[in-house]
C-alpha cells in the first residue's frame, strides 16, 4: 500500500474510490482478527487485558470505518452527513430487536443485517463520479491509495 493510505485514513475529506474502500476493509478486518488472537492469548494470562488491547484497536477501526465511509460518499458525490442516518436507520433497527426472542430470531436484526450489506455492496461496487466533484478530484488516475 502507498504512503497515501496511511496519510488519509483519519482524514474524512476527499474521495475514496472502490479500490481505496476495499483495501481499507481488508487492512481493518486483518487488524480486528489480529487484535482478537492477541486479546484472546492475553486474556488466558490475565483477564484485564482483554480490553487493554480490544478496546483502543476497536475504536481506531471503528473511527477508521466511519472515515473511510464518509470518503466513499464523497466520492459517489453525496455529503458525508448522509452516513448519519444510515447510522441513526441501523440503531433504531438494534433497538427494535431488543426484546426479541433468542431462539426466534429478529425481523429487526434482519433488516439491519439487510441494510449492512446493501451499504457494503453500495460502497464497493457503485463507480464514483468520474472527473473532480464538489469534494475533490477523482481518486481514480491519482495517487489514490489502493492495494499494491
């Protein structure tokens, strides 16, 4: 991967293309099996630790995601804003599966599992606007970070 990935993973403006939101889902799922095996192992020592690994690696991915999402709209020439409900639609479905049964499963759950890969698919196969758009110039022909 570029130096460019690395500089633009905490950055929410500018675009990502499909190549760019691929390899930062690859790099962040290695990342999160990664940091599991490790908490895992640690936690057999000691507990505590489980969380003293977990906890900050599943914030960075999860701030990582919202990021590498908002750069991703951006690129399909919507506003970053519009990850919000998207976020606010997958809550207010968490929150209706609540008080389900366990063993029947959830409508509620299903259409969050539903929404979740409709956004996934969106977000890496819709091609994003061709030429610069109000967020920037195309990352395609640029120095877009992408699996290299």
């Amino acid at each position: 991967m570029n130096s460019n990935f690395w500089r633009t993973l905490f950055d929410p403006r500018g675009r990502r293309s499909r190549g760019g939101f691929w390899a930062y889902f690859g790099v962040s799922l290695l990342a999160y099996m990664v940091c599991v095996m490790l908490a895992g192992m640690l936690a057999m020592i000691q507990p505590n630790l489980f969380w003293v690994v977990f906890a900050p690696t599943l914030l960075a991915i999860s701030v990582g995601s919202v990021i590498n999402a908002i750069r991703r709209l951006h690129d399909l020439g919507h506003s970053g804003w519009w990850l919000a409900l998207i976020i606010l639609v997958a809550a207010v479905l968490a929150l209706g599966s609540l008080g389900e049964s366990e063993s029947g499963g959830s409508a509620f759950a299903g259409l969050q599992v539903l929404l979740g890969l409709a956004e996934l698919i969106w977000f890496g196969a819709v091609a994003g606007q061709p030429g610069p758009n109000r967020f920037g110039d195309s990352p395609i022909g640029s120095a877009e970070p992408v699996a290299a």
